[in-house]
C-alpha cells in the first residue's frame, strides 16, 4: 500500500472515529438523562429496551448489510475504471431496499400488538414499536447512500451524518421526554413513547442530511460517469444478484448479533421471574439493557471505524493484487483492535461501582453486571475486525456459520443458566461472553485460512501453474 492509500485509509478511520465519539458522547448524555429521570428510570429502559431489540433486528433486514455491499461493490468497480457500473448499482440498490424498508415497516406496524403481548410479554411496548416502525424506511435509504459515499472513501459524508441523527436524537429525547413527564405526570409508557419519537426525528434529519449531500456531489458523479474507463452494460438480474449476495450473509450476520440479544429479550423476563419475580427480573433486564449495555457498546462504536474503513480497503487491494498490502492492513487493524478494546475491558470491569455512582447517581445499581459484562468488548470488537477483513476478501458465507453456532450457543447457554438461583441474568452475561468467544475462534481459524490461500494461489502464479 503506497502512503497515499496508507495516509486516506487514517483519515478515513479518524474521520469515523470522531464521528463515534460524538455519536456516544451525545448517546451517553440522553441516557444519563433518562435512567436519572424520576419515573423513567431502570423500568422505563426495560419498555424502551424490549421495544428497541425487536426494532433493530427489523432494521438488520432492512439496512444493516446494505452499506457494506454496496460499498465493497462500488469500490470494486471504480477500481476497475467501470464508474458508470458503479453509479447504477447504486441506483439498483436505492430502489431494491427503499421497497424492502417500507414494507417492512408496515409488517412491524400491523403486528405490533402480537410481538407485545404474546412474545415479548410486555404489552407497554406495543405503541413504542407502532412508532419506531416508521423509521424502518428511512434508514433503509439512509443505509443505500452511506454505502454509496463509502465506496467512492467519502466517509465524512457517513461521519455527519451518523454525528447530526445522534446529536438531534439526544436533544429531541430530552425535549419530548421533559415535555411529555409535566403534561402527562410523569406517566413512564408515555415517556417512552416520547423518546421513541425522537428516534424517528433524527433518522429523517440524517437521512435529509446524506440526499442533500448527494445532489450536491452528482454533478462530479455525472463526470466520473462520463470518464469511465471501460463500461459494459450487465444485467439487471445479475446487479440484484451480485447485490444480494453480500448484503444477505452481512444482514445475517447482523442478525444473528442482534439475536443474541433479542435470545435476552425472550428469556430473560419469561424465565428469570420464576426465580426472582416479575417484577423483579424486569428491573434487573432494565439494569442491563438501559446502563449495562449502553457502556459496553462504547468501545464497540469506536472501533466500527477500522472494521467499516477496512472493507472498501481490503477489496480494492485486492483487485490489484497488493497481497502484501492486505495482510499488513489486517494485521495492524487488528493490533489497533487490541488496543482500543483490552483498556476498555479492564477499567470497566474494575472500576465498574464508581462508573455507574458517577454516571447514573439517582439509579447507580448494576456493578456486579458490568464487572462481568465488560469483559465481552474486547471479544465484540475483535469479531468486528476479521469479519470486516473476511466482507473484503470476499467472504461472506463464514460469519454467519460462526454467529450461528455462537447464536445456539447462546440459546442452550441461557435456557440452562437462568434457571439457576445463585445466576439469574448473570447466566445470560456469561452465556454472551462464551458464544461470542466461540464465534471470535470460528472467524480467525477461518481469516488465517482465507490469507493462507491467498499466499498459496500467489506462489502458484508466479510458478506458472
């Protein structure tokens, strides 16, 4: 990789970084504010949190794989010249998934009433997800036109916008909320109500954000379209196929991610309030999917950026068969993993009772959950990594074997730890921790594989075979 390329990859990677830093700072600050808010507290982070895991595995479906195929596609072909090909994939894609986003934005609005009573048990997150099911559309364009900007290396345009949703997010919770506790009374469901709003809010803001910036850049597109270096027409059929069949195993994947906390969503409550009471065990859910959870993630939104920066990388090193390049770039991305995620484990865990006293002083309760917990970030952030350097080299199929078996893992895990008096939710913590250990394993034998076979088809062209 020549120091151009070197220099563009940091910039890009600082560039997200920063982006995530003041994605969670501003994230950190509206939770802060709810989990402290009298009447919303851990309980109301319970509504939001079971309402928001059946949201995201939809919005999985919808968006989750889109910016990454779309992204390895276009940054294949513009390093081939082909940039007419490159710009109606994109076209292909805004129309394929803008479809898919609305119609499954009905699908959640029309059955919300049954994912509320029957499987999540909770019959208060029903309006929630009514609400957030009209944010599904939004994101699936959102998610097309990242992955368009991210492709051509444009990554501030995703930075902004990733930062302005977070930023209108945050003021728009604590506005609707403060304004909905004083008419309402302090009523939590509506509260939640409030703060489901505020999502929809910022994804129509950010998603305003990106078509602006795109009609400001489509004029410099129109010229690389015109420039093109060669273009030969492909098939319709061919697009959607080439489309899909990095998308799916990548949605999969994200999937088969959220499952493991939907597996919470399902079990936890069902099972935990034969051991310690309903009411009970959705105080703990609430501890660990509004506090636990939202500190954990910290590290893992930071070190997106390597994962997200390394895809367009590795695929256009690829294509040119900079080998050399490509294991220097995995090697030193991983390296940076490391860093970013081993720090964070250990200060979480060990500082993790002065952590939540400062951070949540009205409803400091949960040491014990994120001692535990925070020993999965350096597990999480490493999975991002190789399966970002695994989406491109082009391999898409093994995350989503590995997240499968660490997903039955998870499940088997659970249904047997929970049960257990001395456990409860810890057992879900700990069965996390092993299936998501079990799906790192599976991904790095299946990286080293992938280099090994790299090298070996080098050495077989330079021989002539």
């Amino acid at each position: 990789m020549n120091k151009n390329k070197r220099s563009k990859f940091m910039t890009n990677v600082i560039i997200l970084m920063v982006s995530q830093l003041v994605v969670k700072l501003f994230g950190i600050i509206y939770k802060l504010y709810l989990t402290n808010k009298n009447s919303f507290g851990d309980i109301g982070n319970a509504i939001y949190g079971a309402a928001f895991q059946v949201y995201a595995l939809f919005l999985s479906i919808a968006s989750t794989g889109i910016p990454n195929a779309i992204s390895s596609i276009t940054s294949k072909k513009l390093s081939q010249g082909n940039n007419k090909g490159a710009y109606r994939v994109f076209k292909v894609a805004f129309s394929i998934f803008g479809s898919i986003g609305f119609v499954l934005s009905l699908i959640l609005y029309v059955f919300s009433s049954k994912i509320a009573n029957i499987y999540l048990n909770m019959p208060e997150t029903e309006e929630v997800l009514k609400i957030l099911s009209t944010s599904i559309f939004l994101v699936s364009i959102e998610a097309v036109l990242k992955g368009f900007f991210n492709g051509r290396e444009k990554m501030s345009y995703t930075a902004h916008s990733q930062s302005l949703e977070q930023i209108v997010k945050a003021i728009s919770t604590i506005v609707m909320v403060e304004i909905i506790a004083r008419v309402s009374d302090k009523n939590t469901v509506l509260m939640v109500q409030a703060a489901a709003i505020a999502i929809f809010t910022s994804n129509a803001v950010s998603v305003l954000y990106l078509m602006r910036q795109y009609i400001i850049v489509r004029k410099n597109v129109y010229i690389d379209i015109n420039t093109s270096a060669y273009y030969k027409k492909e098939r319709l059929r061919n697009i959607i196929e080439n489309i899909f069949r990095i998308a799916i195993p990548i949605s999969l994947s994200t999937m088969l991610s959220l499952a493991t906390k939907t597996i919470d969503t399902f079990t936890i409550i069902r099972m935990g309030e034969k051991v310690v009471g309903y009411d009970e065990i959705k105080l703990q859910y609430g501890i660990l999917s509004g506090k636990v959870e939202t500190l954990i993630s910290l590290p893992y939104s930071f070190n997106i950026a390597i994962a997200t920066t390394l895809i367009p990388t590795i695929t256009a090193l690829k294509e040119k068969n900079d080998i050399k390049s490509v294991k220097r770039r995995i090697k030193k991305s991983i390296f940076a993993t490391i860093l970013i995620g081993l720090p964070m484990s250990i200060c979480m865990s060990v500082f993790s009772d002065i952590i939540l006293k400062i951070l949540f002083p009205n409803a400091s309760l949960g040491a014990e959950l994120l001692k535990i917990s925070a020993w999965n970030i350096i597990i999480v952030v490493l999975i991002q990594t190789v399966n970002g350097a695994l989406q491109g080299l082009g391999i898409f199929k093994m995350p989503v074997i590995a997240l499968s078996i660490g997903g039955i893992l998870k499940l088997i895990l659970n249904l047997i730890l929970i049960r257990i008096p001395n456990l409860g939710i810890k057992g879900a913590i700990i069965s996390t921790i092993m299936s998501q250990l079990m799906t790192l394993i599976i991904c790095l034998i299946t990286l080293k594989k992938a280099i090994n076979s790299i090298n070996l088809k080098k050495q077989r062209k330079k021989k002539g075979f």
